[in-house]
C-alpha cells in the first residue's frame, strides 16, 4: 500500500511540471529561425574531362557510305569464317 501511494504522489508531482510545461509553450511565441542574407554554399561549375575529349561533328568526315558497309562486312566476315567441310 506504501508503494501505491508513493507512486500516486510522483505521478501527482510529473502531471503537475508537465501542466507548468505546457503553459509555457503555450505561452511562448513559437520558434522562428534565423533567415541568412548570404548564400550558404557558392555553386561552382561542374566541368568534366570528357568534355574535352568530345569531337566537334564538322571536323568528323565519316563517309556514310562506309558506316552503311560495316553490317555488310560483319556478315560477310562471318560468313567467311563458317565453314562446312
């Protein structure tokens, strides 16, 4: 019986500073946070090495004809190296 009474008494006690607790809060004007006039991080430009290894299309004189060809020598090459004895 002691200890339910004890343990009445510090639930009295918790329930009394959560009451004070919260007229505090409700009392208080709520947080604002702190707004920075200045940039937080200063982006810089992303450039990649392969950037520079890029062709430009004009100096490229691929012949047409000779990309039409390559399928035409992939099957001629196999073609070639099948063999039936």
């Amino acid at each position: 019986m002691e200890r339910i009474t004890e343990l009445k008494k510090e639930l009295e006690l918790k329930r009394k500073i959560a009451e004070e607790s919260r007229r505090m809060a409700l009392a208080s004007h709520g947080y604002k946070p702190v707004q920075s006039k200045q940039e937080l991080t200063k982006p810089d430009k992303i450039h990649f090495a392969t950037d520079d290894r890029l062709k430009n299309p004009a100096d490229n004189k691929l012949n047409t004809s000779e990309v039409n060809d390559f399928p035409k020598m992939l099957r001629h090459t196999r073609s070639r190296s099948v063999s039936v004895a």
